[in-house]
C-alpha cells in the first residue's frame, strides 16, 4: 500500500512579491522565511510554502516602487543588476515545469482589486504572462461579500480541503492577492502493508504518546550530518522530480538548533552527503492545518515600508488613490499524510540495488520532533515542522 500524500497551502496576501535569479538565492530566502516561521512556532506543528509566498511577493515586487522595492528585492536576495522581466521568465519557467501525469502540483494566483481602481497595463500584463494571475474587480467596502469571494475563489482551487482563509477585510484595501498551491503525489517507493503499529513519539525529553507509526526496509538516500547534529532520509514520489527530506535531531530535544542551523544551508552541500542505504524508516503519519499572519515574519526578515504610510505600489495602478500600505499578508497550509490506495510501486527510481545484502544498514526512527521539505533542484515548495500529535 502507498503513502499518498496532499499538501494544500493558500496563501492570502493584501498585496504581493519575487522569485530570486538563482536556485541558491531562491532557496536562501525560502531557509530564512521557514527558520524565523518556525522559531516562534516551537509548540506548533508548522508547514509554509516558500514557493508560494515568493510568487506572490514577486508579483508585489512589480507593482513597487522606491524603497519598498529596495526592501523586497534584498530580502529576496534579488540581484539589481537583474531586470524585473528576466526574474519573471524565471519564474514563468518554474510554474510550468513540474506538471506531470498522475501526480498534481498545481499554483494557482488571482488579484482582486479595488472596483474604483484601474490596473496599470504593464501590470496585467506582468500578473497575466509571467505569474498566470487574472484580475478582477471586487467591492471590498461590502466586506461580507468580499470575504465570501476571497474565501470561495481559496475553497475552489484547493479542491474544498480550505474553505476559510480570511474573516475580514479592511474595506480601505486596494488590492488582493490571492496565491494557492496544491500538492498530491503517491511514494515511488511504498511502506509495507499491515505493518503500521502504534509507536512513542517523544514530545519531550521524558514525555511521550502513542501515534500510529509506518514501516519501511528498503533502499534509500540517507545522510548523517555531523555539522547539524542530525540525520536525514530522501523518499520519492511518483512520476515527478520532487523529493520529501525528513531531517531529524540526534537529540529529542534539538529541533530549535536543527532550525537556526538550517537558515541558509546550501542544499547542494547537504546532498553532496547522501549514500544509498538499506534503511529501516518508522514515521509516523500526521496531518494538520497551519494559519498564520506572515507579516511579523516578513519585518523580521527586512520588509517593513509596504507595511507602512511610506508604501510604493504606483506601478500597480493608472492612478494611484490614497495609503498603498499592506496590513496582512495571510497563510494558511493543510497536509495530510495518509495511507490510501494499493497501487504498485513505480520502478523509476528502483536502479542500483545491490542484490547481496547490505553493508551497513541503517535505521531512522522518527519518534521526536523533526523538520520535512518538499523540494527539487530549483525551489523548495513546503517546509515544516512535526512537534505534536
């Protein structure tokens, strides 16, 4: 039987912003956003997506301006020598390079704007051929049907899995922007059938409880990391090139250090580690929703003015009328990881396994607090943190 996994995360921003020039700087913004999300989380689990708040920050980055654009484009890690279109074809390419049969990895963006307001063309034609992102009108002083819009538009693009992303709306608000990304891929590699048993996951150095636990022995990517003071197992999904990283402590209690060593690790680095092991894997399946204002997380980060009277939007519209400021910049993700399905396991990734048996095998048993990413060579699109069941 397959581990099938959905992994939902829509993100609602009053306002947008960029994807970086190179897999390095991308994927340094995406380990910086999720260590200072999961610093103040510590007692939550935690998924956000990286790709999915530098898409629509990215988008923001075209409609400012000044400072504001200063702001977004180092915290991003934006080169300025790049121009706006080439980082936008970068990021094109990476929305239209992942969709394959039997397997969804969708993003989905929406602009609402102010009805009174009208679009700056350049804009729209930025929203609509670099992002896939269509405008629409909408009367935000009637905040019960603007947010019953917003939320709809959230509910329809995650196949109903998040039908609530916002209660309210600032009726001053000029424009919306709304960012979904949804995920649903089968392992390439199942966990054995009947073999989930009720196992301890330590919440703490001495505290535990019983979580229903899967079983694997099989061939695997596996690295121990000295210089983090993990471990750390690959497993493949079908029929795609994205890979989901769990990366556990050594020690019951040393999440929060895995975390401030992971701000700005160089991914390649951490794979120039990985050996194909037979590896016994216990992990346990787990499912939640995570909601959070990411705009505390963002002034952490060196984005402040778009949150301020200072605000630059002017290229967003013809003619810009009154504060341009954004007030929120919402997240909200849903994952599940479940056991569904009885299909066989693909043989894509099945080369190279030794018929002898094994030399040095390993085991990885993730029975306290751990880190995943889901990811590829170019983006990481979920990171989080299991702390609780």
């Amino acid at each position: 039987m397959h581990w099938v996994l959905n992994f939902l995360i829509p993100v609602a921003l009053l306002l947008v912003v960029i994807e970086c020039n190179t897999v390095r700087e991308r994927n340094l913004f995406a380990t910086e956003l999720f260590q200072t999300v999961a610093s103040q989380s510590q007692d939550k689990n935690v998924i956000i997506s990286p790709v999915a708040v530098q898409t629509a920050l990215g988008l923001l980055y075209y409609g400012a301006n000044g400072n504001t654009a200063k702001e977004l484009q180092k915290s991003l890690h934006a080169t300025a020598h790049e121009s706006k279109d080439g980082l936008a074809q970068g990021y094109h390419t990476l929305l239209h390079s992942f969709i394959k049969s039997k397997t969804v990895l969708e993003i989905a963006n929406k602009i609402y704007t102010n009805d009174k307001l009208k679009i700056a063309s350049e804009f729209r034609r930025i929203a609509q051929d670099y992002f896939d992102s269509d405008a629409e009108p909408l009367d935000f002083s009637n905040e019960t049907f603007a947010v019953n819009t917003i939320n709809q538009w959230m509910s329809e693009k995650s196949n109903g899995k998040i039908d609530h992303v916002i209660d309210s709306i600032d009726p001053d608000v000029n424009i919306a922007l709304m960012n979904a990304i949804y995920f649903k891929a089968k392992w390439a590699r199942p966990f054995m059938d009947d073999e989930t048993t009720d196992r301890d996951f330590w919440l703490s150095n001495t505290e535990s409880i019983k979580v229903p636990t899967m079983f694997a022995d099989n061939w695997y990517y596996y690295a121990d990391y000295p210089d983090l003071d993990a471990k750390a197992l690959e497993l493949f999904f079908e029929n795609i090139d994205l890979t989901m990283w769990f990366i556990l402590p050594n020690k019951r209690d040393g999440l929060y250090d895995l975390e401030q060593k992971l701000k700005g690790v160089n991914f390649k680095d951490l794979e120039n580690l990985w050996e194909w092991k037979s590896v016994s894997v216990y992990l346990p399946k787990f499912g939640f929703e995570f909601d959070t204002d990411l705009k505390p997380v963002l002034q952490k980060l060196g984005i402040n003015t778009m949150f301020s009277n200072a605000a630059d939007f002017t290229n967003m519209f013809h003619n810009r009328a009154g504060s341009m400021r954004i007030s929120k910049v919402q997240h909200k993700a849903f994952i599940d990881v479940n056991e569904i399905g009885c299909e066989a396991a693909a043989a894509s990734v099945a080369v190279g396994v030794p018929m002898s048996l094994p030399l040095d095998p390993k085991t990885f048993v993730a029975d306290h607090p751990f880190v995943f990413i889901i990811r590829d060579k170019t983006a990481v699109y979920f990171a989080g943190h299991i702390v609780k069941f």
